[in-house]
C-alpha cells in the first residue's frame, strides 16, 4: 500500500506541477515560494486534472483538489491513533509558541491585563504552575502548536 501511496502523491504533485506552470528541473529551494505552497500547503480548493494508469494499465483521469503535504501531515496526525504513525510525522514537526500572544495563549484582552502589577502571563501564579491566572476561556486564536521544520 505504501507504494501505491507514493506512486499516487507523485502523479498528484507532476499535475501540479503542469497546472501551475512548476519546472521539475529546477532545485526546491530556488523554485519561488508560491510554487512550493501549492505543494506543501494544497491549491486552496482549485481543482485540477490527474491522469494516471490504472493496475490494468488503462489510462484513467479525475478531477481533484490538493490538501498540500502539511495540511495532509496535520490531519493524519489528528485523526491517527497509532503512537507508531505519530511517533513518525512528529519527526516531521516542530513546537513553536504563537507569534502574536508568545505562546501565552491568551487573547490580546487577557494579556493585556494587570493583578497586583504583574501581566496576568506573568503572574507568579502561572510561573509556579506554568498556567496562565487568565480565563482558560480567553485563549489566542492564532495558536499553532506544530509546523513542518
């Protein structure tokens, strides 16, 4: 089945490559980065022709939509419950706190607030514990607890 997975993803990333005019010949790290994102982060719901041959050998086309290898990553991740399959994307991710609130998963409200002259991230209450003494129901919206390294 792997095989099959691996053969699917390259006829899927060489139809990319031809819908948005991608040169294969050229290094990934010279291609521009909007062309590495339709591979790495889906073509955004824009739907593109595959062709590929069949196991009879027939050549056989369909229409389809990217999710782009990092979406694809995130959401077997979420959806596994194997610890093998984890264990193996988790090689793949890293841990990175929320550039807008610093991992303190507060919203800009909440962090903003001051008890006894301490940010409420700030608190010694939550370096003791490593909780925040803001409301849990207050957290950033822009978290992102992995991406690809």
């Amino acid at each position: 089945m792997g095989g099959q997975r691996f053969g699917l993803l390259r006829t899927v990333t060489q139809a990319i490559s031809e819908r948005y005019g991608v040169d294969n010949d050229i290094p990934w790290a010279d291609l521009p980065e909007e062309q590495r994102d339709f591979f790495l982060y889906g073509t955004n719901g824009d739907r593109f022709q595959v062709a590929y041959r069949n196991r009879f050998g027939r050549r056989r086309n369909y229409t389809t939509a990217f999710e782009g290898i990092v979406k694809g990553l995130e959401r077997r991740y979420r959806e596994t419950e194997s610890e093998l399959v984890k264990e193996k994307i988790e090689e793949y991710m890293t841990l990175r706190p929320c550039p807008d609130c610093n991992g303190a998963r507060l919203r800009p409200e909440s962090r903003s607030v001051l008890v006894s002259a301490y940010r409420s991230t700030n608190s010694p209450r939550s370096r003791r514990t490593g909780r925040s003494s803001g409301s849990e129901s207050s957290s950033c919206q822009n978290t992102t607890a992995a991406s690809p390294t």
